[in-house]
C-alpha cells in the first residue's frame, strides 16, 4: 500500500492564490532596496556549522536548540542557515568585498530553524534584509531603519511601530554585564532555567527572557542607559534626532537586546500587536566587531532582517494585498481556436494578462469557468463576430454588462476599463 507522504513539519507549500502576494511583496522590497543604493548578493543555504556558532553565539536558542546540523559524507558539520548576515560576512571576507570599500548589501531567501510552528513562525522562513559595511556613524543607522519605514508605506502597512535601544560602547557594556550580573545573582531563585544558565556567560540575553516569572524580575533590572559613555550617548541622541526629523518617533526599549551575540551598540525591532505573540516584523541593529571576528579586517557595519511569512500575513490582517495579479481576460471562442490565439497574443503585447479556454464545452460552462477563473471581463468569440471584426466584452466584476467591441479598440478598451477599476 502507498504511503501518502506529507510536508515535514514546519515547512509550508505556497500554493497559486497565495504566491501573488509574495511576488508583490518581494517586488517592492527589491524596488526599495535598489531606490536606496543596495546590491544583491545570494549565499548558500548551506554553511559550516561554525560560522553560526561562532558568529551568533553559542548560548542562543538559534544555536543550542534550533540549527538544522548534520554530516556530510566526508565528516564535515553542516548547517541549514538560521539567518544571513553570519553568510554575509563570510561571503565578503572570502572575496574582498569589505577591502577599503564601503558596501550596501541585500538578500532575499529560506532559513531554516527547528523551533515550535505556529502562525507566523516556521522551520522554513523567508527573510528579507540589508546590510551596510564601512561607515560607523550614526547616519547610516538611520538610513537603514529608514528603508524599513519606506517599505511599510509602499506596501500601504500600518501600526507598525519602532522600538529602538542601544548596547553602548564595549567598555560601557562591560560595565553593565557586571551589574547585571550582580542584580540577577541577588535573584536567581526566581530565573528560568535558560537564564540561570545564561547568567554566567552572557547576563544581558536574560533581558530577552520570555518567562513570566523572570520578566517580573527584569523589568527592575539596571538600565544600559545609566552605564553609556559620552560619545555612545552623543551617537544615540543623534540616531534619535535623525529619525524623529525624518516623521519617525522611536520607542526608547531598554530592555530590547535582540537574540544574537554579534550585536554591539544600536538594536532596533519594528513591531506590530496584530500577529498575536509574532509581534516583531523586522529586526536589526550595529554589529561592528562580527567582520573582524570572521577574520576580515575591523569593519563597522549596521543591518536588519523582516520576515517575509509575517509580512504578508500582516498585510492579509490589514487588507492590504492588491488585486494585480488578477486575470485582466478569460478569451471564449465558440469558433475555431485560432481567433482566440490570436486576440490573446495581441492582448498580451498590451500588458494584459490573458486566460484562454481550452476544452469546448457548451457556452454556460465556458461562462462559469469565466467567472471562476477570477478574471475582471470575458472576450466572446463567435462566427457573427469574426464575420465583423468584433468581439463581445462581458465584464464580469462591475456593472458594466455586454458590449460589442471592434477587434482593433479591444485592447485599448480593455486598458482603459482596467485603469478605472483600479482607480475605484
């Protein structure tokens, strides 16, 4: 007997109906991104599991429970990428492209990690993100969370809202470990288990904790802002006047650290409280040490990365898809085929996107498979319209009803007829 084999866990189909919102998607984030002076790169989905590891740290949940690892044939320890910018790095070091130049970066593509499905959070994801090497100030800081406010406003996205912190230099970092390590030792009776192992290593993933109990705990925590230097406090005035002047007004989050290692002064999540417990839609933030780490040379650089599943969940909750990937015509020839061929190669060199109805079948049918098809007008084709040089334009969406069109006016009737529904 056939076993009826089934998606692994996790890992979704998109199906036809659902894959036009992506294209939508992805088609403005390549668009911004572009706008914004961005190149693409592409990296392996598969690495070294060191680099993850080694770059991401290896008291994160990424690292200690979620990794896809395994052998290859040959003993060598392999990853499915949980995320890209490790990959980033990697891929720039190996062939020069941090090498006194300055670079803007993005990628688009799956990550994998094994953690516990649920909307919108999967084993198999899609992010998109960018990453800008070489420049240390605060205005590329900017820049970058700026392209995150400019795709909420192509896509026609809103409620989200910006919630933004800083690590502060290392020497301030240091400091605050300290500190929080003290005040969380006063406390340990009351931490979960991940933090009690967290606090001897690296204290400040406590303040990621999503335990209840713990959270009790840290939000009476220390704060990084009381341990900052003057000059990290100057760059973090400066990120915060620049972005208020651009219309955006952050939300100071001194609890926010991100969940990676490699993250060092500014961190940043755009967040939404539409998507249940998958509040963050993006995420990012400075990770000025993680180039050199991956031996390149010391290179300071600033990133984010959306998840794409919870963008365009995101935009089904608020109404936002579009309907451009709609068939503009279902073609219906009650004569010989190649009329409909022909009228529809025609259209198609207009821009319009065209369904031609194969399968004869009597007219009701072909009418309803019209109508199911999606299409916003049917194209009817008969022996008093070849005879003519004339079609029937059935609108299939409005109140439009049937009319008579010469062959030659189709296609600008068409476009014009589309260009008003879209207005509408």
């Amino acid at each position: 007997m056939n076993t009826k084999i089934q998606a692994v866990k996790g890992m979704n189909d998109l199906l036809p109906g659902q894959i036009e919102h992506w294209h939508r998607v992805e088609a403005v984030l390549r668009d911004v991104a572009w706008r914004y002076g961005y190149q693409e790169i592409r990296t392996p989905v598969l690495e070294k599991t060191e680099l993850f590891r080694q770059s991401i740290g290896d008291q994160t949940d990424i690292v200690e429970k979620e990794m896809y690892v395994f052998e290859d044939a040959g003993g060598v320890s392999l990853a499915l990428r949980p995320e890209a910018t490790a990959s980033t790095v990697r891929a720039g070091n190996e062939h020069g492209l941090f090498h006194n130049r300055q670079q803007r970066l993005w990628y688009m593509g799956p990550m994998f990690r094994r953690e516990r499905p649920q909307k919108g959070r999967y084993r198999q994801f899609h992010q998109f993100g960018i990453e800008a090497f070489g420049w240390p100030g605060p205005d590329v800081d900017a820049e970058v969370i700026r392209v995150g406010a400019r795709i909420w406003q192509e896509l026609g996205v809103g409620g989200v809202r910006l919630h933004l912190n800083t690590l502060g230099s290392p020497d301030a970092r240091a400091r605050y470990r300290d500190a929080l390590s003290a005040y969380f030792q006063d406390h340990r009776d009351a931490l979960d288990e991940d933090s009690l192992r967290r606090l001897e290593r690296n204290p400040l993933r406590i303040l990621d904790s999503k335990a209840p109990a713990t959270r009790e705990i840290v939000d009476k925590a220390p704060s990084i802002m009381d341990f900052l230097d003057p000059r990290a406090r100057a760059d973090f005035e400066a990120l915060c006047d620049s972005l208020t002047r651009s219309g955006l007004d952050p939300v100071i989050d001194i609890r926010l650290v991100r969940g990676l290692d490699y993250y060092t002064s500014t961190v940043f999540e755009w967040v939404t409280d539409q998507l249940g417990a998958q509040s963050a839609v993006c995420a990012g933030g400075r990770y000025d040490g993680l180039v050199e780490q991956r031996g390149g040379r010391p290179t300071p650089a600033v990133g984010f990365a959306m998840g794409i599943e919870r963008l365009v969940e995101l935009m089904a909750v608020q109404s936002a898809h579009d309907d451009s990937a709609r068939l503009d015509v279902y073609l219906v020839s009650l004569v010989e085929q190649q009329h409909a061929v022909t009228i529809g190669e025609t259209l198609r060199d207009a821009g319009l996107r065209v369904c031609e109805h194969c399968g004869g079948g009597k007219l009701a049918n072909r009418m309803k498979r019209a109508d199911q098809s999606g299409a916003r007008f049917a194209v009817i084709i008969g022996d008093e319209e070849v005879a003519d040089g004339s079609v029937q334009l059935k609108n299939l969406r409005g109140d439009g009803g049937q009319q008579r069109v010469a062959r030659t006016e189709l296609a600008d009737t068409l476009r014009r007829m589309t260009a008003d529904d879209t207005a509408r």
